[in-house]
C-alpha cells in the first residue's frame, strides 16, 4: 500500500488506514525504529508487562528459587577467592 506523507503543523506524517491499525493492533502509543533505510513502527508495550502472572506461576511451581546457593556447579573458585559483596 502506497501513502503520502502529509503536513501536521511543523512535522510531517502519513494517514494508516483502520483496517492497518486493526490488523497490527496499534493503539495510541508506537514505538518508532530506523533499521537500515526502513521505518518501523511498533505497538508500545508495557515495560515488564505480564511478569507479575509469570512470577506467580514460577512460584506455584516452586521455580523461584535462586539457583547459586551452596551449588558446586555454578560456584567457582573465583566465586569464592575474588567476588566481594
């Protein structure tokens, strides 16, 4: 699909169709990207969006434990001779 861009005041801007916006579920906030020569606008998500029902899960599952305690496969002698807390 082919647009021109248009005057918006100062700046400049392209018109996306409703059907476009409903396909991509762009809502009020994007993201814009340069790659190359290419523009790419993407939905805006929530920072961290979704981690409070992961952490939950993880937790029922008994998968929130921190894996370095008193473990010899993770810990290493430079753990234990040069790391300071």
């Amino acid at each position: 699909m082919k647009t021109k861009i248009i005057k918006i005041g100062n700046s400049q801007g392209i018109r996306i169709p409703k059907s476009i916006l409903e396909q991509t579920q762009l809502k009020n906030v994007v993201e814009l990207e340069i790659k190359d020569d290419y523009l790419i606008i993407k939905s805006s998500n929530k920072p961290r969006q979704g981690w409070d029902a992961a952490f939950k899960k993880m937790s029922e599952n008994q998968d929130d434990k921190l894996l370095d305690i008193n473990n010899p496969k993770i810990n290493s002698l430079w753990d234990k001779d040069h790391w300071e807390w």
